[in-house]
C-alpha cells in the first residue's frame, strides 16, 4: 500500500473513530434526558434501619430461612430466587399448601431503588413488603408471634439478634426480623449492565443492535413510563393505556391499585415494571401470561403506545433491554440452626 494512500485510510478511520464517539456521547446525553441513569454506585440505608454487616447477615440468614412459613417450606428465595433472577420464573407463585398466588412474582433484585414495593405499590419500603408474604395465608402462611417464638427456640437466632439490635429488651421480635430482611436486600443491586458501563463512558459495552434499541426505547416513548436507575419501578400507570389486551394477560378480576385506594381511576393501574435484569424473569407482566421477551415488547407497543412495533423494532428493543442485565452478587447458602424441643412443629 502506498504511503498516500496509507495516510489517507488512516484519517478516514479515525474521522469514523471520532465520528462513532460523537454519536455515542450523544446517545448517552439522550438517555439521560429521558430519564434513564445508571445505578449507583453506593446504596443509602433505609429510613430508620442503618445497615451492618452483621445485620446483613443476620437478614441472610432469614431470607433463607424457610421456617418463617408455617409449614417450614417457604422462604422468601422460594419466589425470589436468588439463583434465578431474583424471582422463581412461574406465571404466579406457589405458596402454603399448593395454593398459586394472584400475582407474578417481582424480582428482588434492585428492588431497593424502587418507588413501592408490590405490582400496587401497598407497601411503602422493603421492611414492610417483607411483612406481607410471612403473614398472606395463599404465601407462608404465618403469624408474627409464631415468628418469633420459632426464633427464640433456636439459640444461635437469639445471640444474633442481641448482637446486631445491641440494648434492646427484647430483640427478637418481628419488627426486627423484617430490619434485618430489608438490610439485606438492600444489597442485592447488580451493577456492571452494559447499559451501565456504556452510560459511565465505555462506548463498547453495548453492541449496535443495544444501541438501536435504546434509540427506540426513547423516541417511541417506553421512557415516560420506564425511566429512573431502575428503568421503572416509580410511578402507576393503567395497563391497557390505549388498547386493553385480552383476559389472558389481564384477568378482569385483577383491579390493580384499585384494590389499594379504592379510587376508580386506579382500576387496572399499576406500578411500571423495573426492566433490570428483564431478560431473566420471564414470564411478564403481573399475570406472568408471556414467556418472550420480544413478545412482551409487542405487547406492551400495543397496549401503551398504541403503535404496532415492527419485528425489526421489536427485536432491537428487547436487545436493549438486555443490555440491563447487571452482576448479581454471589450469595452462599447460609447454614443455618437446627430444631430445638421447643421450635413449633410444621403446620402442613
């Protein structure tokens, strides 16, 4: 090749070089604006509940811990996964006596950054979300009392709750066991998306066919309803905005936030699902009625946008939307303490 030519391929590339660098800035200055951000890279405690490591563990231990239920089956990893997704990948969970839930199961991943926890945002925080699933008979199926005298017949439970709520009369007790619950699923987030590391500055991280996708996912509007460090998770919204789908994906009995305000502007409304780690959690929807998630895409074109989504488009935002799977972090299975004499037996 000669030296001629040799320069002038050289400028061209790197006029393209620079050139793909400009529309990568803006792309990210676009993402912003509509909403979108990357996770953080700290979490704050939550109100009320400063975290420690040791309350983390402690918290481990009872997420774990499939004796909160009142048949010792069921922990919270039974339909929060942490091995799957944060969630257990049924169209509704299977609770205390082969009961099947009315809801699909949200992931517990990244679930801090949430505005409310639950499809109708009836609980404010991760403590009190905790509460709900111990106590719903189609869940675990248990009492707070039964709670704590399960607890306190295992001494190891007792030492650490005295360890980690230091002062206290009387440490175990529920209010604590959902403290030290919310303390750690704070730390579930799963950084390091490409989507994250694209918006942190590394052009590479996300592939053409992402960036396509984002595009979209922006200019055909799924950002007025999905935006924040959670891609959604902040605000209610009617699903059917433009056209209600069928009853297979909405059962007509499901109100949504209705059946929590009890206001008819808020019948089938409900919270904006988080789209982190989408790509791990199918089915979709609050009826966990569809498995793919270009499917979903289609769907949700339809139902918000009114817009018929190409297969093209369809498939360039569910590559998008890949894009925000992060890495989990790595979890052992705790051990935890065997039955005493005095531990309530399982109520099956």
């Amino acid at each position: 090749m000669k030296r001629s030519t040799l320069t002038t391929f050289v400028s061209l590339a790197l006029l393209l070089s620079g050139s793909a660098l400009a529309d990568d800035q803006t792309l990210r200055e676009k993402a912003a604006r509509a909403g979108l951000a990357p996770l953080p890279e700290t979490v704050p405690d939550p109100a009320g509940n400063p975290v420690t490591p040791e309350k983390v563990q402690l918290g481990k231990k009872l997420f774990f811990e499939p004796r909160l239920s009142a048949s010792g089956l069921i922990s919270c990893n039974t339909c929060h996964n942490l091995g799957m997704g944060g969630d257990d990948n049924l169209p509704t969970s299977v609770g205390h006596g082969w009961q099947k839930g009315p809801r699909n199961a949200p992931t517990v991943y990244n679930a801090v950054f949430n505005r409310a926890q639950f499809w109708d945002g009836r609980a404010a925080d991760l403590k009190e979300q905790a509460k709900g699933p111990i106590q719903a008979g189609v869940e675990m199926a248990n009492r707070p009392d039964q709670v704590v005298a399960t607890l306190k017949s295992l001494p190891e439970y007792v030492t650490w709750f005295g360890e980690v709520f230091p002062g206290e009369d009387d440490p175990v007790n529920f209010e604590n066991v959902v403290k030290a619950i919310e303390a750690f699923e704070v730390k579930l987030v799963t950084p390091g998306a490409p989507f994250d590391r694209f918006m942190n500055g590394a052009d590479r991280a996300m592939s053409d066919e992402q960036k396509a996708g984002l595009v979209l996912f922006v200019d055909r509007g799924c950002t007025a309803c999905h935006n924040g460090v959670n891609v959604g998770g902040q605000n209610y919204f009617p699903f059917g905005l433009i056209k209600r789908p069928g009853a297979d994906i909405l059962p007509p009995e499901d109100k949504g936030r209705f059946e929590v305000t009890h206001s008819a502007s808020d019948e089938y409304v409900f919270r904006a699902a988080p789209l982190r780690n989408v790509a791990l959690t199918a089915p979709y929807f609050h009826s966990g009625q569809v498995w793919d998630l270009k499917q979903a895409v289609s769907v949700m074109g339809t139902a918000q946008l009114g817009a018929e989504l190409g297969d093209a488009e369809a498939s360039q935002i569910a590559a998008f939307l890949r894009s925000l799977t992060g890495v989990a972090p790595q979890i052992l299975y705790p051990e935890l303490p065997v039955e005493t004499a005095a531990t309530p037996r399982p109520q099956l």
